[in-house]
C-alpha cells in the first residue's frame, strides 16, 4: 500500500456545515439538549439513505489510516467483553503511546453507522425513556448524544463495537485529529452517519 505524506490528514480536518452554531460572537457545538434539534434532524436525514455494509465502512477506514502511515488491525468486541476492556493490554500489544489512542464504531439496528468516537470510554449505553436524556451524574451527562439519538430514532446498538488502535499518529496530530478525519473521509465516500456531527467535536 502506498504510504502518503501524513498531511493528508489536514484535508480531512474541516468542519462540518451545521455543527456548530454562533452566539454572542462564541462557537458552540451542536446539542441533543434544550432547544436544539439539528443533531436529531440530520440523524433522520442520515437514517433514510441506504447503509453502507459494515464490512466496505471497516475497509475504508483501514485503508485510510494506511494512507496517513497509521497500520492498523481492526478488532470486534462483543458487547459481553466492553465492560472489561483492557485498554491498557491492548495499548501494549499495538504500541500505543496512550491507552486511549483508538477510534471506534457503533453499529445501530438499522445497520447504519452510529458513531465514529475516540478515546477509552467504550459503551453501548441507551436511554430507555425520553426522561433520561437529561440526567446527569458527576462527570455529566449520564447519556451520550449517540445513545440518546438512537433512542430517539426507535433503534437500538447492535451488540458489538469495532475498535481501530491508532499505533504511530503522525507527529503533531492527535487521536482526536485521526477521528475527525476518520469521519470526514467517510461521509465523502457517501457513507451514512446517524450521530453525524460527534466527529468535528
């Protein structure tokens, strides 16, 4: 496979048209709480086209992380093991620099995209009643904007993530840089995104 310079990531790092909103002169991130609705509407908007097969959304993203010099073995993890994730086995066997360098998916029931997130906080949490949206515990919301989404669109999580460690990123990016361009190369290659903003975030 043919290596290219890891600056093709910066054609990936743009944001979004609609993810955020401007007020007072400030940018704030799009939400699923209070008022807003534009998360919700685009996940309608992305729920109607048809969904890529898990399968071409694992190859793409493997072969993008091989363009930018990222080598990558995609792994499955039933929803039985995520709870028990060793982030810090699987940062060894890989040779991560952070345990929390890796991108992942959810698949909703609809077998759409649910999500594209870093980071080693994996969960197939969802809301069972509108009431929970807003709960919050100590480190905030109790429910992310992806589960609260799917709840919200009458599905549910397929019973499995796929996790991308993220061995070598490319000096002066960050994983959070590697799932934004992760995101954005898949929805140009017309692949359908029900949390579609989280990316940009």
């Amino acid at each position: 496979m043919k290596i290219i310079n890891p600056d093709t990531l910066q054609r990936y790092l743009y944001d979004l048209e609609g993810a955020y909103y401007y007020k007072d002169g400030r940018k704030y991130a799009q939400s699923v709480h209070g008022g807003s609705h534009s998360r919700l509407d685009k996940a309608r908007e992305q729920a109607q086209l048809q969904p890529t097969p898990v399968e071409k959304v694992v190859d793409l993203i493997v072969m993008f992380l091989g363009r930018v010099g990222i080598k990558t073995e995609p792994l499955e993890i039933p929803s039985s093991r995520i709870r028990d994730i060793d982030y810090r086995t699987i940062a060894a066997k890989y040779q991560l620099k952070d345990a929390r360098d890796l991108v992942w998916i959810k698949i909703a029931s609809n077998d759409a995209v649910g999500v594209v997130a870093t980071s080693a906080d994996i969960n197939l949490q969802l809301p069972s009643h509108p009431a929970d949206y807003s709960k919050r515990g100590s480190n905030g919301w109790v429910y992310n904007t992806a589960g609260i989404i799917v709840h919200k669109l009458g599905l549910s999580w397929l019973p499995f993530v796929i996790v991308f460690p993220l061995p070598h990123i490319p000096e002066g990016y960050t994983r959070h840089d590697i799932e934004h361009a992760v995101g954005n190369y898949l929805i140009e290659k017309h692949v359908p995104i029900l949390d579609y903003y989280s990316h940009c975030y």
